[in-house]
C-alpha cells in the first residue's frame, strides 16, 4: 500500500489477537504499522509484533525492490512495535537504529544489547537527512510511555505519531473510526492528557497533511476532526450531551431501577442515553461512554460494606484516568445497611470539576413508591426540568 509517492506501508494484520494488552476486547483484531520512506537513504519507521517478524520482514523486501534498509527509526519501545529489533538488525547488518536515548536503555532490558556500535541517538529538535525527505524527531514523553517520540517528515508533510491517533481494528476492519479509537484512546492514553495536550500543542506547528499511526488507518482526510477529538478527550471536556447509566445487580432490584431511570430519561427528552451492566457489558467500552458524556448515573449494590467489585473496579477505571468536569448522579440499593452512595462519592474525592447530583436514589431491597419518586426527581435533575 503506496501512502505517497515515497512511503510504502509495510506493516500487519493481526486477526488471531482476542485481547490487545491482555484486557482490551478486539473482534476485529489489530494492525501493527510500519511504514517505509523510500529516498536516497531508505528509512523503516518502527517493527511489529513478535508473532509476525517474518511476514514484517517479507513486507519490507517486497516495497524495496531489492534495495536494503538503511535506517530503523524505533518511536515507541512497547514490544507491539519494537519486538522484531533484532529480527531486523540480524536480517539488515548494515542497517543503523535510530531512537531516544530512554529507548536504547529499554532495549538494554528487553534484548540485553543496545547496538552501541550500530545506533543514532536522538532527541527533540535533531533531524535525519535521507535525500528529499528530512525527518525531525519531536519529543512525546508519556504519550503513553516515558520514551515515545513522533517524527515528522518535511517533504510529505506527513506526521508519524506512534500511538496517537491509534484505534483498535485490523485495516480491513469495517468500522467507524472514532467508536474504536475513543475505547483505544481513554483505555490506553487517557491517564496522560496533559501530555498529550503537550504533544498537540507541538503538532500545531506543523503542516500535516497525513497522519501515520501505529495501530489502525492512515488519517489523510478531514483532520481537523481527528485532531479536534484528540483534543477534546485529552482536556476531559465530554464530547457531547448524554447520560450513561452504569449499574451492577445482584438479584435484579438494581438493574430494574436502572432501566427505569433510563425510561424516564428518553421520556423527558434527554439526547442521548445509554445503559452499560458492568457485569456484563464490556468495561472499556463503559469507560469510553462514561468520558463521552456529560451526565453519569451509577448505580449498585452497598456489598461487604462497600460496593459491588465490578462497580469499584468501574470508578477505579474512571479515576485512574483522572475522569472530571462531569455530573454523576448515584443510587445506592442496601437491605439493611446501606453504603453505596457514601463508598461512591468518596472514591472521587481526588477529581477535579465532579458535580454530584442532589438528588440521591435510596432503594432498600426493591423500588418503593419513594424510590421511584426519588428516580422521577432524578430524571428531571439530570434533564434540567422540575
């Protein structure tokens, strides 16, 4: 796949992948990009995945023509993109890595080497001259790892952006763009947005005109919208109006009082509304719709003195990822001591901009004629009527 005149796509699909990190559901697989700029000198940006150093490999050789690497620029040290290092420097003895200072000590600790003898150190503001193409190397501490860096190349104006812009889903993936790599951005990236408002910020003042990830399609139409969601998720702004209602149940009292609200919430007009069992339900895409929206209702059980654990574990998702300048609206279910509301609020004691709703839904073992005036109340709340 020609990406310009000069770049050649050289990366893989991974179709035999269930779980991407070891948690992050993925149906439609995964891509491992790299990318080649064919110059003078011939630079292939970052590796792939162990499982497909030899297809990687086949790939390369098939875009040369037989012509010889000279360069592997590593942008990103996470074994999806750097485990077939030595695959490539044992295949390309003449080829020379060029990388961060940080990553040449991460290949210390994944390879035992760090190819003092055949390596460019690079940092912030340095470039690599390959012919027409110029590359600088722009610094992206944290975005996600400590060692990342994006490259820029001049003469295609095009953006090489390691992690960002990523989504889940093979290329041959029939899927809408934004769903994916929203749950891709605030699994993976989405505990570090000051830095990726940093990196945003840098991106500016460049003129980019595509934009090359390491995971999923090349953005080379309408990038205003890609980069305005980007910066939109990293400043925890939420992306439009609507309410997710996030629940656990344990005999069925709780969900029944969750999908009443949801009810009365469609009923009242509200735009959007939408209703994850936590127990259930796929917990990162919870975690992508709960940033999503403006409005959070959770509801659960009180449970050992606490609270259900797929319900902790859902605020702990949240919080992690320093979620804020949200509405959440509780409602706690307790037979005889009931601590759901208390445990919840608390866990968000250390978030920035979290308005809880007034109104608090009390349920004790099953909705009452007072908890469903509470769940009325709580609608009207959330929909900004009376």
């Amino acid at each position: 796949m020609d990406i310009t005149g000069d770049i050649k796509y050289v990366g893989v699909n991974d179709h035999e992948i269930d779980l991407f990190e070891g948690q992050y559901k993925v149906p439609n697989g995964m891509a491992y990009n790299s990318y080649a700029i064919i110059d003078g000198k011939i630079a292939v940006m970052d590796a792939v995945d162990a499982r497909f150093g030899r297809q990687w490999l086949e790939n390369i050789e098939s875009a040369l023509g037989g012509h010889k690497p000279d360069y592997l620029v590593v942008q990103h040290m996470e074994p999806d993109h750097s485990a077939n290092i030595g695959t490539f420097m044992d295949a390309y003895p003449e080829a020379t890595i060029v990388s961060s200072r940080q990553a040449f000590a991460m290949m210390k600790n994944f390879f035992g080497r760090e190819w003092e003898d055949r390596r460019i150190v690079v940092k912030e503001g340095d470039t690599l001259e390959l012919g027409r193409h110029t590359l600088s190397f722009v610094a992206a501490p944290m975005v996600h790892w400590p060692e990342v860096m994006v490259t820029y190349d001049a003469f295609d104006k095009v953006l090489f952006s390691a992690d960002g812009f990523g989504k889940f889903g093979a290329l041959d993936a029939d899927e809408d763009w934004a769903c994916e790599a929203r749950r891709y951005y605030f699994g993976i990236v989405g505990k570090y947005g000051p830095q990726v408002q940093a990196l945003l910020r840098k991106a500016a003042g460049l003129d980019i005109r595509k934009i090359c990830p390491l995971h999923g399609p090349v953005l080379s139409e309408n990038l205003g919208y890609h980069i305005g969601l980007y910066d939109t998720w990293s400043a925890y702004r939420p992306e439009g109006e609507g309410v997710l209602i996030a629940y656990t149940s344990v005999y069925g009292h709780t969900r029944e009082a969750a999908l009443k609200l949801a009810d009365l919430l469609k009923a009242k007009g509200c735009p959007k509304v939408a209703v994850a069992d936590l127990a259930r339900d796929d917990m990162a895409e919870a975690v992508e719709d709960a940033f999503r929206y403006d409005r959070l209702v959770l509801a659960t059980t009180t449970y050992n003195t606490g609270i259900f654990p797929y319900m902790h574990e859902f605020i702990h998702h949240l919080v992690e990822r320093n979620y804020q300048n949200r509405k959440v609206a509780l409602i706690e279910n307790g037979s005889w001591a009931p601590m759901a509301a208390k445990v919840m609020r608390s866990m968000f004691e250390g978030s920035k901009g979290i308005e809880f709703a007034q109104t608090v839904v009390h349920i004790k073992s099953a909705l009452s004629e007072s908890s469903r005036a509470e769940l009325e109340a709580l609608a009207g709340e959330l929909c900004g009527h009376a």
